[in-house]
C-alpha cells in the first residue's frame, strides 16, 4: 500500500509540474502574440474548388455554349494573328531574309520566306533511282526480362520511261533476313527501355542502308531516311547508363560513315519527317522578328500584337500547314545539330551541314519537313535543294491524304512490325521455358514447389494482361 501511495503522489507531482509549464507556455504565447498583428489562417488557404460530379444524362443536357466560344474564341484569335503573319511576314515581298544574321552566321538561306515548286512529270524522271530504308519497332517486359524486336527494310525505285517502274527489295523477298532481337535482363524504367530500343533501331536501319548501298553495284541517285538526319539527342537522365551511352556512341557512327560514304559515291541523303514537333523555324521567326520590325514601316499590326504568345501556340508543322499552299515551300534554313555528349568521345564532329526546308504537297495534309546535307556555298545547296524537291514532289502528292513519298511508303510497309510477330517471340519464350522447367522436375520437392508457383504467377499476370488487352 505504501509503495501505491508513494506512486499517486510521484505520478500528481509530475501531472501538477507539466499543467504549470503549460500554463506558461500558454501565457508566454498570449503575451508574445499581443505583440504582432494577428494572421487570419483562414484566408490564407488555396482556395480548393469540390469537384461536381454529374450522371452520364445530365452531361448530355450541359449547356457548352461558354465552352464552344472560348474554343471558336482561341481559333478565330490564331487566324488573325496568321493572316497578319502571313501577310507582313511571310509573303512580304519587300522582306530580305538573308539580311538576318545569328551567332555570326546566316539562319535563312533565300531572301523569301516562301517559294513556289515547279515540279517535274513522271516521265521526265527517266534513269533516276531513288531508295528508302525503315523499320518496324516491338518491344516488352516479360517475366524479368526485356525484349526488343526489329524489322528493316530498303527499297529502290528506277524509273524508267518506255518500261513500267523496276522496284528492288533488300534484302530479296524470298530471304526476309530483316529482324533483329535482343533481350535484356533487369528491370527497366519505361522511358530507358524506350531509348536503348529507339538507338537500335536506328543503328539497324543505317547499318542496313549501308549493307544495302555497299553491295548492290547500281546506286541510287537519292536516298530517304525516314526520319531525321541529325543525330538523335540523348536525355540527361540516360548520360550515365553504360549500356544505352555504348549504344547512342554506335548509332552516331552510324550516321557519320552514312554520311561519308553518301558523300564519296556522290548519294543525295535526304531526311523526310511528317509528323514532326520540331520548333526550330518558329523559333527563328521569333528571333528575327525585331529585327525586320525595326527596319520596316509596313508592318504595323505585327508591332502591336505579343506575336510570341500566339507563335508558342504552334508547331513547325502547324504553323505552316495554315499559311504554305501546295506547289509551296518555306526557305531553306539552317538546321541545328544535335549537341553531342562530352562522355561520347570517340565521335567525330559533324563536317557536313544539315539543312531544312517545309514542303506543302496538299491542301489536306500537314507540310512535309526534308533535311538534306548542304555544302558550305549557299548558292549551291539551294540548287540541290531546288532539284531534290523538283524530282520528290510528283511522287510524293499522289495520295492528298498521305503525302509521302512513294519509296518511303513502300518501305514503311515492308518494314511494319504486326502484333503477331511479336507474338510469335513471346509464345516460343513461354513454351521453351515451361519445357526447361518440366526438365528440373528431379530437383527438391520443396524448391519445385516454391519455383513452380512463381512462374505460375508470372504467367498468371501476363496472361491476365493479355486477356485484358483482349477485352478493349
């Protein structure tokens, strides 16, 4: 009994002790507090808007009027701004572009934002041999593993006027050795998964244009990439990743002993991009923009509006598919290379400058983007430019819809990779490693027991997937 009453009276001590010292704390805040201007929290708090949520008929009964003007609002505002652009910019006649100059050199290589195209007929394309490479890209996460599926082709096109147009595939039809696999072991994060198999596809396809382009003895007059000429960039994130740093090294060196050995035999390289996010020339205008405004007096309405509000708006292709009409293309610009990590030593620097151009071929598709590889007289790359685009265009505007040039498509279609090549890979995984297995069956019971139910639930998940994937 004494010890209880000795704990009661230890434990009120200590119960008194703390409600003084917080009877002091609470004066010492009130009296402290009496000494600064009060701050309503209340008023300080994000404003937080609780979300409404509707039944599928009531959203049917919403009335979208505000919705519809800001959308016809944001539309009509653009196609004002273009009509000005396009008028005191773009097809001012007394504009001189090549007067613009950047970091010492020459952006804008004509003295015209846009040109007209005079293109050949098909007939007059006689003798000339135009190749196209691609390829087709799978690839998936599969039971630890990564797997990578690629498919390339090369066409070549000859023209000829008294017979029909001789086709020639490469490899031959009747071979199809066009597909390259990898696997690779480890978790991937998505987007490094995406860039190894982006950089190997690459690698691919110019090492089968360079295969192609080195043992057939009839070279092509031009050749298309499907794609950029430049190197393609390579994110931060990826700089100290070993495996995808050796592979980007390969493919710049790739494009370089493309472009030298086009150079030596005399091939016209040409890049051809549709659907490009590229705002290399946008950014041009607006770098050049107060320049020519301060040189001229015509262009009042673009002094007055924020031109680089509506100009981040758009897209090279964008903008240009709203002010380019066919038989139309833009000046031949200089296009910027792609920075190449110091990590990538072994690179040679690239000798050969790189030059774009945007293309209107119809009035129901966005402009084509070529790049080609100039020369350091300007005089002569616009020539071979303006030849280039003469040969293109007749086989490129076939289809208003899909305005590609017809070996590029040509190539597209061999190089599709299907759904069910890919399937084909998976399956064999799946019944070569349920045979490996069925082969362990005189290990330890235990062992098989705890293996077999883990690769019953991979399989499971994967099998749920597809399943899934099936249902959509």
């Amino acid at each position: 009994m004494q010890n209880s009453s000795k704990s009661y009276s230890s434990h009120k001590k200590l119960l008194d002790s703390t409600r003084k010292s917080l009877k002091l704390n609470k004066i010492s805040k009130t009296s402290s507090s009496l000494n600064r201007p009060e701050i309503n929290q209340e008023k300080n708090k994000p404003d937080f808007q609780i979300p409404q949520f509707f039944s599928k008929e009531s959203l049917l009964t919403l009335n979208m009027a505000v919705h519809v003007e800001s959308i016809f609002q944001y539309a009509q505002n653009q196609e004002e701004f273009l009509e000005i652009l396009s008028s005191e910019f773009c097809r001012n006649s007394k504009l001189d572009l090549s007067t613009f100059s950047s970091a010492g050199s020459q952006p804008f290589l004509e003295n015209r934002c846009i040109l007209p195209i005079t293109p050949y007929t098909l007939p007059s394309l006689n003798g000339i041999r135009i190749a196209a490479v691609d390829g087709g890209l799978g690839f998936r996460q599969f039971m630890g593993l990564q797997i990578t599926l690629i498919k390339v082709a090369v066409v070549m096109y000859e023209f000829k006027s008294s017979q029909k147009t001789t086709i020639y595939n490469f490899p031959p039809l009747h071979r199809e050795e066009n597909y390259c696999f990898y696997s690779d072991q480890g978790a991937f994060e998505e987007n490094s998964g995406k860039i190894l198999a982006g950089l190997r596809r690459t690698i691919s396809e110019n090492s089968m244009l360079l295969s192609f382009l080195k043992t057939n003895p009839e070279k092509p007059d031009i050749v298309i990439l499907d794609g950029s000429l430049n190197f393609p960039p390579l994110p931060i994130s990826a700089h100290n990743k070993k495996t995808i740093s050796e592979h980007y090294q390969t493919c710049v060196e790739s494009f370089i002993r493309l472009y030298q050995y086009c150079n030596q035999k005399r091939i016209n390289l040409i890049g051809s991009i549709k659907d490009t996010h590229s705002i290399a020339f946008r950014d041009l205008i607006k770098r050049s923009l107060p320049f020519f405004l301060s040189k001229m007096n015509s262009a009042q309405q673009l002094k007055k509006i924020s031109y680089r509000k509506y100009l981040d708006q758009f897209f090279d292709s964008t903008l240009f598919f709203k002010i380019l009409q066919p038989f139309e293309r833009t000046s031949i610009i200089a296009a910027e290379s792609t920075t190449i990590p110091k990590s990538i030593s072994k690179a040679t620097p690239l000798k050969f400058p790189l030059m774009a151009s945007y293309v209107q071929l119809s009035s129901f598709d966005i402009p084509l983007r070529l790049e080609f590889l100039g020369s350091e007289d300007p005089a002569s790359s616009i020539q071979k430019f303006s030849n280039l685009i003469r040969i293109l265009y007749p086989l490129s505007n076939i289809n208003p819809q899909c305005t590609l040039p017809i070996p590029q498509l040509e190539a597209h279609l061999r190089a599709h990779l299907r759904e069910e090549e890919m399937e084909v890979i998976v399956r064999q995984l799946k019944t070569q490693y349920q045979v490996k297995k069925s082969q362990s069956l005189s290990k330890q019971w235990i062992n098989e027991k705890f293996s077999q139910k883990k690769a019953h639930f991979s399989t499971f998940l994967d099998s749920r997937h597809d399943r899934m994937d099936n249902l959509f």
